[in-house]
C-alpha cells in the first residue's frame, strides 16, 4: 500500500497555518485507492521543514476490518503552534493490487487545536497501465467543507514509477479551489517486506512557507 491516506486536509490545517492545501494521505497529496492489509495496521509518520521556518511532525495510525480502513492523524506545528486530529474512513471498493483499476471512497474531518476545522469526501482511483505495475496513476475528487465557508471541489493526480523492486518515485499535482498551484516529488524505499522510508521536497505558488521538505517512515503492524 503507497503512504496517501489523507493528505489534502492536512495541508488545509497543516498549511492553513502555513499555506498549503492536500487532500490525501500520509506525507504525500493524493490518495491512492488501496488500503491497510484487512485485519492489519500500519503507522505512517513523518516530519516537515517549511521555508520559513516552520515545522511540522505527524503520525498517521491506521487499521482495517474487511475493506473499511479507520485510521486517525495527529499533527502539530510551530510559528504559532496548533495541534491536529483528523480521524478519517475509508472504504475500498475495487482493489487496485488486484484489478487494473482500483477505487475507494474516504470520509473524514479535521479539529484544529479543539475545533473542527472541515470535513470531506473524495473518491480515490488508481491506475495500473502496464501488466508488470511498474506504473500507476492516481486521481482524487471529491468535496470539503472548510469552518466559515461552503463545500469546495478536491482534485489531484499522482504518478507513481518503480525504478527498481525497492525503489519509486512519485510526482503529483493538486489545483485547490483558493488558486493555489501546489506540487510535490519523492522517493519511497520498501525494506522488510512493507516497511517504507519517503524523502519528499514540494512547492507552492504561495508568496511565502512555499517549499518544504518531508522525511517520512511507514511502519507496517
């Protein structure tokens, strides 16, 4: 399983504070449609470096029962510090490790520093276009609803390419509705089995906290 479980609202919150928008999992921006291994869990983790001066650190556990994943982030920042909670769901309707298209629907919302922030819904697709998955593509759409706002539309698209059997890079892009042009690329390396390590470096469009870099680790339980 790729470390995007819910990423879009954490950079809502995240870079709300500092101005980035995600939508779906773990240290990346988009979801993929997979999910933890059913009656399994996985602690995805990570620490962020803002231009800036701003930083982050994260964790991310989740488990499964069937094809529902419930999982719930906490996050918190400096420059000011706010603290996150964001318990999310995720149902996978498609497996993407066994059809060549995959596709999952995620329900979750977010509390910042004791008040909700947002909610949403999206549905995540993955891609396989080569039989060999070296390749895969993945898209999110869906609605959030910010505190002291209306409902807005969530998009992004991700590219995941396996250079070798222990090694991907992922490029991915989202177009939040504020304007903002937001991008990330990274490197994921897979050692026992499904245990991952993730250097990320993104930028936005933003006039300031408009790079970062992301050192992540997933733990698979």
């Amino acid at each position: 399983m790729q470390c995007m479980v819910r990423a879009w609202l954490r950079a809502i919150g995240l870079f709300a504070i500092a101005p980035i928008v995600r939508a779906g999992a773990g240290a990346y921006l988009v979801d993929d449609a997979s999910i933890t291994p059913a009656q399994h869990c996985q602690v995805q983790s990570w620490a962020q470096w803002v231009s800036g001066g701003q930083k982050t650190l994260n964790t991310l556990p989740a488990c499964s029962t069937g094809p529902v994943e419930w999982s719930w982030g906490l996050e918190a920042q400096n420059h000011p510090y706010e603290y996150q909670q964001s318990p999310a769901v995720k149902w996978m309707i498609r497996d993407p490790d066994h059809h060549p298209i995959g596709i999952a629907v995620n329900v979750g919302m977010t509390w910042v520093s004791g008040r909700l922030q947002s909610r949403n819904t999206y549905m995540a697709a993955t891609w396989a276009p080569d039989s060999a998955r070296r390749w895969a593509i993945n898209a999110d759409l869906g609605m959030i609803y910010m505190r002291g706002s209306q409902w807005h539309a969530l998009t992004g698209i991700g590219i995941k390419y396996k250079l070798h059997e222990h090694l991907s890079f992922i490029l991915e892009h989202i177009q939040p509705w504020n304007g903002q042009s937001i991008s990330q690329a990274g490197l994921r390396w897979v050692f026992h089995g499904s245990d991952s390590l993730d250097l990320i470096v993104g930028r936005s469009n933003a006039h300031s906290h408009n790079r970062w870099l992301t050192l992540g680790v997933n733990i698979a339980l």
